[in-house]
C-alpha cells in the first residue's frame, strides 16, 4: 500500500471546513420551558426549527456537539430522491399506489429542498448537475433501465440511460458497464448549507445550544422534562433528530436506527485537463454496489471527494483514508500517486425496512432513518414534521403510519453490521 497518500498538512476534518467552519456553540442561557425542545442540530433538526420559529412557538434546539458536528456539515452534498428500496420490492411490500405515493415523496423532497434554498437564498454552491448512476454489471443496467421505464411512465422521473460505450462522456473510468444520468438530481456545500440554515433559524428567533448533550427526555405534567447536562427544563412538545447519533436519552429511537460509518477523502487539487477527463460534466457519481461509492467533484472542480464505507463502525482516520483511497484507485487507477488532504467520517442511520421514519413515538415526535442519503430528505422530513406538531394538514407524508421497526436482538450494539458487510461485499463481488 502507498505511505505516501497523505498531504503534507493532511487533516483528520471535513474538507467543507476550509470554507464553512463549524460554528462555536452558542451557548445561551438555557430557559426553564420551552413550547419545542428540538434533541439534534442537523438539517432535520434545524428544517423543523425554522418552521415552528416562523410560526411563532419558543424552541430551543439542543446538540451534544457543536451545532452542525453530525452528518449535517460532513457529508457528500449529493441530493438524490430516489429511495433504497427498488420500485419493485416497494410494490411487492405496499401495493402500487402506495409505492408510487412514496417514490413521489422522494421527488418533492428534492423540490422542497430546492425551494428552500432558493427562497432562502442561502448560498450554498447548489449545482443542478445531474447524478451518474454506475452499473457495477451488466445486469444492473438492464436493471436500472427497467426500473426507469416505471419511474419516467408513473411518476414523470426524469433520467436517461447511457450505455458502456458512450459512458466516458460521463466518467473517465471503465469500472462501470454504463449507467443511468438522473437529471434532476444536485450538489451543494453541506457545511455551507447548514450554516445557512443556522443563521435563518437564529434570526426566526430560535435558541441552539451547542455542547449541551440531552441526557433523558420523560413525561411531566402532560409535556416533557427534558435533562441535559447543563440543566433540567421543561418542554410541552420535544422531537428527536439524532438520526445516526441516537443514543441511550432516547431508547426507543435507539433500537431502532442503525448507526453506520461513511467515510469521505478529498484529494489535492488536479489539472483542470484531468479533472475534465474523470467527471467531464461536474455531475455527482454513486454506483450499484451494496458497499456503494459515491464521489464528485469539489463545487469549485478542482479535487475529486470520494466516499464509502472503509468500515461499518470506527476506524481512525489514516486507516480509513488508506482505505478509501484504495477504492478510489480502483475506480480511477491514475491517482494511484495523488495525495489525500482531507479524510473524515459520520454515522448515518440505517432501519430495518431501509425506509426513513417520520411521526410520533410515545408522544415524541421523530424524523429519521434517512439510510444515508438525507440532505433533501431531512430538510422536507423536519419541516414536515414540525407541520404536524402544528397540527397542520400538510404535514401529512404518505410515510405516516409505516410500521417503524426494531430487532428483539438488537437494542444498544449493531453486532450484525460486520456479518451484513461481509455479506455485501461478496454479493458485490460475486452475486448478481
Ligand atoms: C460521510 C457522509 C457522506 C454522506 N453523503 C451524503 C450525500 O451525499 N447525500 C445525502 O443525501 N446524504 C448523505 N449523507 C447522509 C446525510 O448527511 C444525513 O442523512 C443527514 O445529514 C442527516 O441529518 P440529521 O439532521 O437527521 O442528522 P445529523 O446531521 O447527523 O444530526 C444529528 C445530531 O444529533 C446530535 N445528538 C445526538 N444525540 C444527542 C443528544 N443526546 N443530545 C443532543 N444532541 C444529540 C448529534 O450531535 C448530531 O449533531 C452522508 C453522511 C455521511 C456521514
């Protein structure tokens, strides 16, 4: 393996970072009550806040970390709006008006999020760029070509097929056996755009309190008590947005995310001529694997960001940029030499049914589960969810009332995701 693939000034930090710092937590004296304790400062927790601030209710958003430290300000930037499950499996599990509601679902939550930044104007480097879909075989075209036939007829999805020997036109690489452009599909600058969206819900008058870790949110007098570990105040609603960081304040959340790693490199600058020749268009890139890789350019299209799953779990940042770098060179072979500046990992939430979550759990209420692609579907989830809590018909979703699952054999450790990673590896490596 290559020693050398570190950057002198390599850092174990987001690359969005360099322009979008996390901002310090504020740290607000915190109010004895409170109409909406918000557990979770991500574009969930923060989408849900500006709703409630602009309609007038107090809330006070609470994060163990500084506001913005999950997967908020650290992930790819791509907003999809397709969801994991194929539109064939949804049909066989829901029936097919059901699964088109769903998948229609994924299509407005690209457009609210959309909507939101432009209304906003939050500046974000959003790129409507498209996506490339990468088929790891050949019948994973065939695949993907289906599933778009019933897409485009039922619910106007637009994308396009591009086959194995037009495919350079999309990326400079052979791995793929051609793929898929989803038009609509963007990119943006993560930290940016949680920046955005702190500084919009600061200004609806909302309190976000960084460094504050809820230890327990129980019942009190109708409402809640909510204890942190700077004090104990009490909320009339709470909802829970911790997504990949749900911990043990909140068991019933616990049990059922899955918390798993995505790890993300940023190489050094390239020759805008290189550049030009791996990603010709600027689009985002995902792939059909399980163990997927999703990568892109950086929005100014000087380096190369590339992710994936070096590990389920933890695994220190050198380890796992050595890792991922090897993935990336798989997929590119000539930046076998190209030294890596910046390496950093989340955890995103995965659920038993690889559907996200939304409503109300013993009176708390919830968004999450986004199986690691939430930008759009966080933003549209918390404001919908902060829709309910104000008892507006338009927080209806048609992932009300979708059974919301956990494992009698899971409660605290995901001890099977080593076995699953395995599994997926050989059946990306073998299978069909
Ligand atoms: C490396 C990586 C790449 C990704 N790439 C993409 C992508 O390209 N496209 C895409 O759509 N999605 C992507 N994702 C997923 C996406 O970032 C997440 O789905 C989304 O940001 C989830 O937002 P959230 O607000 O629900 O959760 P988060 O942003 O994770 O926020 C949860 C917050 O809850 C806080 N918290 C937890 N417990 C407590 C507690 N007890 N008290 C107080 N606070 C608490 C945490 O500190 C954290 O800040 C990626 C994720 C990672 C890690």
């Amino acid at each position: 393996m290559n020693q050398d693939i570190f950057a002198p000034g390599f850092k174990a930090e987001p690359y969005w970072y360099e322009e979008a710092p996390l901002v310090v937590a504020s740290e607000p004296s915190l109010p004895d009550a409170v109409d909406v304790a918000i557990v979770g400062s991500g574009y969930t927790g923060l989408s849900a806040a500006l709703t409630l601030g602009r309609a007038g209710r107090s809330v006070l958003v609470l994060d163990a970390e500084d506001p913005g430290a999950g997967c908020s300000s650290r992930n790819g930037g791509m907003l999809g709006e397709i969801l994991k499950v194929p539109y064939d499996a949804l049909i066989g599990r829901y029936g097919k008006s059901r699964a088109i509601a769903l998948l229609r679902e994924g299509m407005a939550a690209l457009d609210y999020t959309r909507y939101l930044i432009e209304s906003e104007g939050i500046a974000c480097h959003f790129q409507p760029v498209g996506k490339f879909v990468g088929a790891w075989r050949p019948n994973h075209y065939d695949r993907l070509a289906r599933s778009l036939d019933f897409l485009h007829r039922e619910i106007g999805y637009e994308a396009e097929m591009v086959p194995a020997s037009a495919q350079n036109s999309e990326i400079g690489s052979e791995i793929y056996h051609g793929g898929r452009i989803e038009k609509r599909q963007a990119g943006l600058h993560p930290a940016l755009y949680h920046k955005g969206l702190l500084e919009r819900v600061t200004q609806a008058g909302v309190a976000v309190a960084g460094r504050t870790p809820v230890l327990a949110v129980t019942r009190q007098n109708g409402g809640f008590r909510v204890e942190t570990t700077r004090r104990t105040l009490s909320a009339t609603d709470v909802i829970v947005a911790t997504n990949g960081y749900t911990g043990d304040a909140t068991p019933a959340f616990r049990r059922r995310l899955i918390p798993v790693g995505s790890y993300m490199i940023a190489t050094e600058p390239l020759a805008p001529e290189r550049m030009a020749r791996l990603i010709p268009k600027r689009r985002m890139i995902v792939d059909t694997k399980k163990m997927l890789y999703y990568f892109r350019p950086s929005p100014d299209g000087t380096r190369i960001l590339f992710g994936g799953r070096a590990a389920v779990g933890e695994l220190d940042a050198r380890t796992a940029a050595k890792k991922i770098h090897r993935l990336m060179t798989g997929v590119y072979p000539e930046l076998g030499d190209v030294p890596i500046t910046h390496a950093w990992r989340g955890f995103v939430a995965m659920t038993f049914d690889q559907l996200p979550h939304i409503g109300r759990q013993d009176g708390i209420y919830f968004a999450a589960g986004y199986n690691g692609s939430g930008v759009a579907p966080s933003t549209y989830f918390g404001h919908k969810v902060a829709l309910k809590l104000l008892g507006d018909p338009e927080g209806a979703t048609a992932f009300d009332d979708l059974p919301f699952r956990g494992h009698p054999l899971y409660r605290r450790r995901p001890w099977f995701l080593p076995w699953l990673a395995s599994y997926y590896r050989l059946k990306d490596r073998y299978g069909r």
